[in-house]
C-alpha cells in the first residue's frame, strides 16, 4: 500500500518526474498507459477515497492545480508584467486605426448634411463634439459652441449654416450620426488612459530604454521581441532594423541597400536630425539603447542615469554633426581646423566666330611687292635698254633675220616693247611719265 501511495505522485505527472523520484528515492516507480487510465478513475473518485475531505476543499484543490500547471506550462510568471505593454500597445494600435475609420464615415455622413462644417472644423474630436451638440444644421444659430470652438471659428460655422449646400436628412439620420460620434468622444477618452497607463508602465519597467527613444517606440521594440528578456537578448544591430524584416530580407535576395533603421525611426533623435544623418543617429541610438535595455532587464537598479547620460551624449554628436564641426585629429581637439577663404576663380572667355560659317576659309592672296624705282642712273638703264631694242625691231621689219637664240631679258623685254606699241602705235620715242614707268616696273618684277 505504501508503495502503491508512493507512486501516485509518479502517476499524475510525467516519466520523467518519475525517473527523478526513482533516482532520490531508489524506488521504481512505472509509468505506461494502464497507470494513467487508473490514476483517472482515482481523479473521478477522489470524494469518496478520502473521507473527511469536504466537496467544497476539493473544488478549490483542484482549480489551484490547474492555474499551476497552466502557468507552468505558460510559462508564465507574475513577475513578468511586460505582458501588460505588448498588450496595451497593440490595443492602443487597433484604438488609432478604429478611430480614423470612425471619424472619416462620421465626416463623409455628416458632410451630406452640412459639408461646410468639415473645412471649417479640422480637428477631428471637436468635429464629432459639434455634431454631438447641433444634430441639423438649423439649429446653428440656436447652439452654443464656444466651450468647442474659438469665436472666430463659431462665428464662421453659423454663417455657413445659413447658407449651406447640403441636403435635407431624417431626424432619424441624425441619430445614427450622433450616436456614431458618441463612439468616436468616448475611444478617444479611453484611448487617452490607456496612453496614460502605458507610460506609467514604461517608466516602471524599462525607464532606461523610455528615456533613449520613448514610451510609443519602446513599447513597441517591447512587443514585436516578445518580452525585455527577449529583446535585451538581441544584438545593437539588430534592434536597429528591428521591424524592417521584410525589407531587410528584400534588400539581400535582389543584393541591394539594406534598411538602416526600423521601428527605431520613429524615435525622436531619429526625427529631428536631417536626412543624410539619419542613418549615423540610428546607427549610435540602437547601440545605446541596446545598453538600456540590457540594464533594465538585468540590472537590480531601476534609476534612469544611464539613460540620461547616453541621451545627452547623442544630444552632442548630432549638434556636431548639423554644425559641421570639423576639428583637429591630433592636439587637444578643441580648436576647429582652419579652411583657406574662398576666392572665385574664372576665365572670361571669348567667342569664337569661326565656327558660325560652314564655308570652307580661303587662302589669302599675297600682296605683290612694290619695287620704288629711284630717279638717276636706273632711269637711265632702263632708257638705254630700250632703244635697243627699238633698234633691233626696225632691223626685223626690214628683213633682217632675228638671231635664233636669245636670252630671257631680251624677251621680256620685247613683251614690253609689244606692250608700249599698242598704247603709242608711232615708233618714235616718247617720254614717259613717272607713273607709266612705275607701272611697267611693276610688271617687270612680276615676270622676273
């Protein structure tokens, strides 16, 4: 009987639970499926087997059975309160998206009506107030709304009352519309303590890792890891693109760019630092964040100095890096490197007109050179020569043979007499003027 006791414990758990006892206690203990199916008919009559035992106790035995094993098999630990912000940030998501389905079917509805209400109203919430209190549009003039609207604003609704292009609804329109408005006011306060409640949440918790990048963005790191544990297991890195897993996986299959932040974009460092920085800010913010979040899930300390300290470290790198403070490597590093003053350097060009003309350019033709002939002896050369050869052309005319060869003067020069002939046909001499003997000078020197 003891024996059989011993192995009860055995029975109603699992093999190696029962190795475990065997081992301790060095007694067999069996497990196989006729024990199971005899340790379920011990359950279902366990009233009767213990006397003494009220029904009342048992029920209670038993329901604390079962939350024990379920939390153990759960893994569920009431230290674990982590829980509560991946549940309240994925609530606080479904709230917004609701909440701007609700709110752009209330304007599309409401704006039949009176669609002149929207472009004067635009802040959402006070919309669905206005429509709460003014139900049809003739009542504009009769309603108050300066506890929703400022004056200027009010006073320009009751006038677009008045004139209003919209159609005429049902009182029972109205209803519906109102009643949808009633949904809209009432998320929009619960989604406002639930917001409230987070942040508490998060500065409990992770206060650290609320400091570096916020309560919306921690939460939500928080919740797409799982838990703290989880996400303080996680590389820099890889909090940097956390929530980017798509496209991360996109850029390595098409061997592209891969992403340089996730979810830590929205965080605001991340924000307010420009473009073509924001790739460096991520970079610096996953890797102090990572620290926060290990000391926050790890550490026994629950102040936030380190968080503080690191923020304002990242503070500092990106003034430096919106001023462009270059500064010197060596040294103390305080002094700024100096650049050389700026100095605008341009050659003014000309235009070249030769490339106007698609006419092939012609050669210039040389100028002939004029021989100035000085009065005196040449004059008297040149006289000279041609009475001779006068001479010798009334030699030829009287039949008197010309000698076979001659020289090239003598040619030349009885071109010239040819030339003399035909202006003065008589074959006396003549004087001859300064310019005559200038121009047969000149073409002189161009035969020769």
């Amino acid at each position: 009987m003891s024996s059989w006791l011993l192995r009860m414990p055995n029975l109603g758990a699992s093999s190696k639970y029962g190795s475990s006892n065997s081992d301790k206690l060095n007694l067999s203990c069996i497990h196989n499926a006729t024990v199971a199916e005899l340790m379920r008919g011990i359950r279902t009559q366990m009233n009767g087997l213990i006397a003494g035992l009220p029904p009342r106790e048992i029920s209670a035995m038993s329901l604390g059975l079962a939350h024990s094993l379920s939390r153990y098999k759960l893994k569920f630990s009431p230290d674990k309160v982590d829980t509560m912000i991946v549940q309240a940030i994925s609530l606080l998501d479904d709230l917004d998206k609701e909440l701007n389905n609700y709110i752009m079917r209330c304007r599309e509805w409401y704006g039949w009506h009176f669609p002149e209400l929207g472009k004067a109203v635009t802040d959402n919430l006070a919309y669905c107030k206005c429509v709460q209190k003014l139900g049809n549009r003739t009542n504009t003039a009769t309603t108050d709304l300066s506890d929703i609207l400022p004056e200027e604003v009010e006073s320009a609704v009751k006038v677009a009352a008045e004139i209003s292009m919209g159609t005429e609804v049902s009182d029972e329109d109205i209803e519906h519309i109102i009643h949808l408005c009633d949904q809209v006011v009432q998320i929009s306060e619960y989604r406002t303590q639930l917001y409230d409640y987070l942040k508490n949440r998060m500065m409990a918790i992770a206060p650290n890792l609320t400091v570096m990048v916020g309560e919306l963005v921690g939460a939500r790191l928080i919740a797409h890891a799982g838990s703290l544990l989880n996400l303080a297991k996680h590389p820099a890195s890889t909090v940097q693109i956390l929530g980017a897993e798509k496209a991360l996986f996109r850029a390595l299959k098409t061997r592209r760019d891969t992403p340089k932040y996730g979810l830590i974009y929205h965080a605001s460092l991340v924000g307010q630092t420009a473009p073509k920085n924001k790739g460096k800010i991520s970079r610096m913010l996953a890797a102090k964040t990572s620290l926060a979040i290990r000391y926050d899930a790890l550490g026994e300390d629950t102040n936030v100095e380190m968080g503080v300290e690191n923020r304002a470290k990242l503070e500092v790198r990106i003034r430096n890096l919106e001023e462009k403070g270059m500064r010197k490597i060596s040294g103390t590093g305080k002094a700024r490197a100096r650049t050389d003053k700026y100095q605008h350097k341009s050659e003014v060009k000309t235009y070249d007109p030769s490339g106007d003309s698609t006419l092939p350019s012609m050669p210039k033709k040389r100028k002939i050179e004029e021989v100035e002939v000085d009065d005196g002896e040449d004059q008297e050369e040149i006289r000279s020569e041609k009475k001779a050869v006068l001479s010798e052309f009334v030699k030829t005319e009287e039949g008197e043979q010309p000698p076979k060869k001659k020289k090239k003067k003598e040619k030349k020069q009885e071109v010239m007499v040819k030339e003399e002939e035909e202006e003065e046909p008589s074959t006396s001499f003549v004087t001859e003027t300064p310019e005559k003997k200038k121009k047969k000078k000149k073409k002189k020197v161009m035969d020769e």
